[in-house]
C-alpha cells in the first residue's frame, strides 16, 4: 500500500512539473498562430486600479514568446518613474523552447536610464528597461510589473495588438474604479477582431481578445492605430502634477491646463525681457516680431529629446531654459512663448501628436493626449505654428511632422480644437530645370537645379547640413539610375522666406549611352526617374493610403553628341486616373537638340484593398515609361 501511495505521489509530482514545462514551451503553440509571426503574446494581462483622484495602479503580466529576432520588439518590459510614479515591482523569467526556465532576471538586473539621456534637469524622469540578449531561439519570456502613480489623468490606453507579425493568443485588460470619478471609455476598430467585452457596470470594466493572428506590415496601409483595435479611458476628476483637475470639455480641459499646469512656468529674466524689446525695436507688426524672436530662440537654445509624457507635463521654467540654453518641446515651446509675451505678441501653447504619419488629437474623447507641443500665433481667423524645436525651420513651416492634424491649442479662455496647416497636393512641388550633353563615346555630363516646396521641402531641407559622404551617398541613392555616376559640384540655395530649397548640382557618368554596332541607346530621364516599384500583394486585407499628395515638373535639354542621328524617339505619353495624371513629351529642336518635359502628379487619398492593385498598375506604367530609351544612329 505505501509503495503504491509512493508511486502515486511521484508520478503526480512528475506530471506537475512536466505540465509546468508545457505552459511555456513552444510546443504548446498551434502552428495556425505561429504563421507570418515573429513573435507570440501568450498572455498580455493589464489590471488597472484607480483607488481615487489621486492614486492609480497598473499591473502588468505578459508572456511572449519570441520566435526570431524580429520578435525581439513584442517583449515590451520596460516601466519609467518619476517623484510621482513608483515602480513596486519589476522582474522578468526566461525559458527555452521546452519551456525550462533559464534565466531569472531581478529588478537590479534592469538598465536604469535617464528619460532625458544625459540633461541633468530632468533626472528625476528615469526609466527601467530589460535589456536581454537571447542565446537561442524561440525562448518565451515572463515579464511582471507593478507601478504606482497619483497621475490619474492619462490612463493607458489598451491596445490588444501592438505590432504586426504578432500573434496574439490572449489579452486581457481589467479596470476598476470609483464610481464618483466620470469614468469615459472609448472603442476603435473592434470589428473583425476577435475581442469580447466581459464586465461593463459603474465600477469595472473588462475585456478579454483571443487568437488574433499576426497581420503582415502592408506597403501604403494606413496608421497602425487607426486600423487595429484600442481602448481609450479618461476621467473627468483627475490629478496630474500635484494637481487635482475636472474638465468635460476641451474648452475646460484646456483652461484647466493653462491655469494649473502652465501658470508660473513662463518668468523670465527682466534683463532677457529688455533684450528681446531691444531686438524687435520699433517694429509693430506681430508676425515680423515673432520671426525676430524665433530667430533668437533658433540660434540660443538647443533641443534634448523627451516625449511628453516621460519627461513629465509640466514645461521647464522659462527662466532655466534662459539659463542653460536647451529643453525638451515643453520647454522650448513655453520659452518661445515667454519671449512673445515680453514684446507684446500673443500665443498659445498647443499639444500635439508629432510624426510624420498624420496622428489627430481624438476631438470626441476629453482627455489628455499627445506627444508634442508647438506653438501657435493667432493671425486673423487662423494660426501660424511654430516648431520650437528646431534650429533649422523656416519659421512658420510645419513640414511633415506636425502637418494637417487636429490639435488642442491652451489659451487663457480655455481649449480649442483646430487643425494645422494643410499642405495641398498642387503645392507639394519639385521642379527641375537643366541639361545633358552626350559625348560620341557615350559619356553623360549635366547640370540639374532641383526646387522643392510644400511637404516636399522637409524631405529636401535636411540634406544641406549633411557632411559629404552622406551628400554623397543620398544623390547616388536617388539616382539609382545612373552608372558610373561622380557627383561635381553640389551648391544648396535655401530661400526660408519663401520656404524653397534649390538643390544646383552638376553630375558626370561614363558610358552612359550604350553603344553597340554603331548605334547608341539611353534612357532619356536621366534626373527624375521613378525607379520604385509597388509591391504586389495578393489577397490585401487593409486599405491603402496615400497620405500626402505631390506635382514633380522636369524641364530638360539633351544636347545629342555630334555624328549620330536620331533613329527613334519615344512617344509623347499621357496617363491619367483617379491616383493622379502622368505626361511626358519631347520636343525636337534642331537635329543635335531635344527638350524632354514631364509632369508627374499624385493625389493623397484613402481607397480601399481592392484598388490597391490599379494603383500599382499606375505607377508600373510610370515606371516604364520613365525608362523610355532614344535610338541613335552614327552618320
């Protein structure tokens, strides 16, 4: 009877700790949710606790397993801290593909960083992160945290999916709360997804998602947050900074913000106040002060990367950036703000997403969002913005980063959605003007002036101020094009009054024009070719956007070397469809000079999966043409 009660008890013990090795081994993953992933969440469980205004909880069990190293992204273990937020707990369990644990990792074993990387006035904005280098693959990971926090004003919004090619298998949030606080939910993009709302009363909230499988990255999709599904959660009592908050409204959040967060950030120096009236002199129109003053600012102070949020909400005091001449876009902003004030001229702190994928502040949700802050100067019945973080930015040019987007403006009377400058298709230019000339032996020498504007000047600006062998290596990049090619002179002209970039460079290729059997054949587009190509993508899922539109004009004169002949030229072509229109023609001048013009013009859009592949189509048929080669014949 004991031996059998033994045995009994060994084999329990046994089958115990080969189920434990089964819960993380990679076996236990059907191969349905291992496909196109790079990773599998095993678990994801957030358990939010709001015990009041000024005190909220978040704890967070996940379980992924990392398939490759593109997998790596999907562990996520990171947790920042400040004098109001505490991390409780923090650790972290490896185990191989068997599910065997090999490594145990405490929270002394986790990078402790600055949030500003180096600023000394932020320090007390840090955070923990893991930095694990794997021995193998797959490995599954057990990651748990607990923070603390009185910032009650910006709950974590759930997103049960947060890459692509990351199979989810579980996620779960839960929410308690009082029910005296205004708790405010908001749902985006549940549907096709498998997510199950499991609690809903007056003090809790659940919801649980199950097998959503890894979704490939689609070329031209739309944001990743605007096509995955989300939960957003607010409060109307809330507590940020040491303050406690109400607000239903924009107009009240906003006023709320500027009376508590941003009251007494914005003293300066009376010295620094003289000197700036000093600067702008006699001058009465607002705008030409402004840009004095965005000048001065451009050339003091310099920019340390802090998101909002990480280095904290409330802006540094004007009176310290003065001091020590850098800030994060809180800082910044406010400071610019602070030396318009001083000479008389209006603004407004403005919150923001910044990127340069169009991010909208969610205008029916009250709550705070945003990663950014510019600055906004009213100007009759609208706002010219400022970046107050660069020292480069013509001033009032927004460029792709904080383009066309609703945005939260702080005044004194309260907040205020509005949207930022739209850069239109026909004004996003790139106009070319110059000239080639072809030797007998078929080497290509040239001059080209490109000029950009619109949002096709903050893609151009940069390139300016980049040492030579990235100058280098960018022309020889975009003219893909060209063999052989040696880049000559490179002479920028930026006009920030107009907000133009002339890009004036001279080029030279041997062996550009192919000879073979007294002939000589070469692409006729030799500046402003479109060599990409759009990938086909079978059975599309997501839409496809184009987010910004352009025109491209080209005017150029080939100068035919002598002793050849035309034999044949390309056709003038014209394409014209819903994405855009295309046109290009050649004009015979004379038997050794010909002028080539194109047209090219795209048009921001949303369409659906299906057009995708007309799209595609359009830009092949471009492509082609754009590679349309001149036959010459020797006399």
């Amino acid at each position: 009877m004991g031996f059998k009660y033994g045995y009994l008890i060994i084999l329990l013990f046994t089958t115990f700790v080969f189920s434990q090795k089964l819960e993380y081994s990679t076996l236990s993953i059907p191969d349905s949710l291992k496909q196109n992933a790079n990773s599998v969440v095993r678990l994801n469980q957030i358990d939010i606790g709001i015990v009041s205004q000024r005190n909220m909880t978040v704890k967070t069990k996940r379980v992924v397993t990392v398939l490759n190293e593109k997998g790596l992204g999907a562990i996520d273990a990171a947790e920042s801290y400040d004098k109001r937020t505490t991390i409780k707990a923090i650790e972290a369990t490896v185990f191989d593909s068997d599910g065997k644990e090999i490594k145990k990792i405490k929270r002394k074993d986790f990078k402790d960083q600055s949030a500003a990387d180096g600023a000394t006035i932020f320090s007390d904005n840090r955070y923990l992160y893991l930095d694990y280098t794997p021995i193998q693959y797959p490995f599954t990971i057990v990651y748990d945290s607990e923070i603390e926090t009185s910032t009650t004003a910006f709950i974590p919004q759930w997103f049960p999916v947060t890459d692509y090619f990351v199979t989810v298998e579980k996620s779960v949030l839960n929410v308690n709360y009082p029910d005296n606080l205004g708790f405010r939910k908001m749902e985006f993009n549940f549907s096709n997804f498998k997510i199950k709302k499991t609690t809903d009363t007056a003090t809790q909230l659940s919801y649980i998602a199950t097998n959503i499988l890894a979704q490939k990255n689609e070329d031209y999709s739309p944001a990743f947050s605007t096509i995955f599904p989300k939960v957003m959660m607010g409060l109307e009592l809330f507590h940020l900074e040491g303050v406690d908050g109400k607000a239903k409204t924009w107009k009240e959040f906003g006023q709320w913000w500027f009376d508590e967060i941003l009251a007494g950030t914005e003293v300066i120096p009376e010295e620094t106040k003289a000197k700036m009236k000093l600067l702008v002199g006699e001058e009465k129109d607002p705008i030409k002060k402004a840009k004095l003053i965005y000048d001065y600012v451009q050339k003091k102070v310099r920019y340390v990367s802090i998101q909002e949020g990480i280095g904290g909400w409330k802006p540094m005091p004007a009176a310290d950036v003065d001091r020590l001449g850098y800030g994060d876009c809180k800082a910044l902003t406010n400071y610019t703000k602070a030396l318009l004030t001083a000479v008389d001229v209006p603004s407004y702190y403005t919150k923001l997403y910044g990127s340069n994928y169009k991010t909208d502040i969610i205008s029916d949700f009250v709550s705070q969002q945003g990663n950014h802050i510019i600055l906004a100067i009213p100007i009759g019945n609208g706002y010219t913005w400022l970046e107050c973080t660069s020292q480069d930015d013509p001033f009032g040019y927004q460029g792709t980063f904080t383009d066309d987007r609703t945005v939260l403006v702080v005044k004194p009377s309260g907040g205020e959605i509005v949207r930022t400058n739209v850069y239109h298709d026909e004004g996003n230019t790139q106009q070319d003007w110059g000239t080639y000339t072809l030797s007998t032996n078929g080497d290509l020498s040239g001059k080209i002036t490109i000029v950009s504007q619109g949002s096709q000047y903050s893609r151009k600006a940069p390139i300016q101020n980049w040492n030579p062998i990235e100058k280098e290596s960018h022309y020889k990049a975009y003219w893909d094009n060209i063999n052989n090619l040696k880049l000559g002179k490179i002479i920028f002209s930026d006009d920030k009054e107009n907000i133009k970039l002339a890009e004036n460079i001279e080029i030279n290729a041997v062996n550009y024009g192919i000879i073979s059997n007294g002939k000589m054949m070469f692409a006729v587009n030799v500046f402003n070719q479109y060599t990409g190509s759009i990938k086909r993508i079978r059975n599309r899922k997501n839409p496809f956007e184009i987010q910004r539109g352009y025109v491209d004009t080209d005017e150029i004169n080939i100068v035919l070397p002598h002793g050849f002949s035309i034999e044949f030229l390309p056709a003038n072509f014209e394409l014209n469809s819903k994405y855009g229109a295309y046109k290009t023609e050649i004009i015979k001048k004379d038997a050794s000079n010909l002028i080539y013009k194109r047209t090219l013009f795209v048009k921001k859009g949303l369409y659906s999966n299906k057009e995708y592949d007309e799209y595609r189509l359009f830009m092949e048929q471009i492509s082609k043409n754009d590679n349309a080669k001149i036959i010459l014949t020797l006399n």
